[in-house]
C-alpha cells in the first residue's frame, strides 16, 4: 500500500491544472511515505454541507465539472503523455 502511495504521489507531481492540488513531490524516509504538497485554505465539502444545507443543482453542477475537469487533467497528463 506504501508503494502505490509513493507512485500515486509522483504522479500527481506531474500535474498541473487549477483544480487539482499541486503536489511538489514524494518520497518514502524511514519506512513512512510523504507526499509535500500545496496547503489550501478553505472548508470542506463536509463543512459545507453541514452549515448550508444541500447544494442547488447549479451549484452541485459546478462542483461536478469542476471535479471532472481535474480528473481529465490527471489522466491526460499521467496515462497520455511519455516523459
């Protein structure tokens, strides 16, 4: 599990897009993986719902293409390009 931690954060090192978290690199020390990475200032989803209620369509929507937009970006930089 450790390895494919280390591999999924190297990975995501190699992604740059506004909706994805950048990730500076990782690397195992000690026996323990870390992943150094951007630090984001905001609420959780969780937060969120908890203080407003659920989300409107417009606005789950905008979430939903957000999230797909950053998951295209993922795949087409790790899995469609060799470097």
């Amino acid at each position: 599990m450790k390895t494919l931690r280390l591999e999924e954060g190297r990975l995501l090192a190699r992604v740059r897009h506004p909706n994805v978290v950048t990730v500076f690199g990782a690397d195992r020390i000690d026996g323990r993986v870390g992943i150094w990475m951007d630090f984001i200032r905001g609420r959780t989803l969780h937060q969120v719902l908890a203080t407003h209620g659920a989300l409107s369509a417009r606005e789950a929507t905008a979430i939903g293409l957000d999230l797909c937009l950053a998951l295209s970006a993922c795949t087409e930089r790790v899995f469609c390009t060799a470097t």
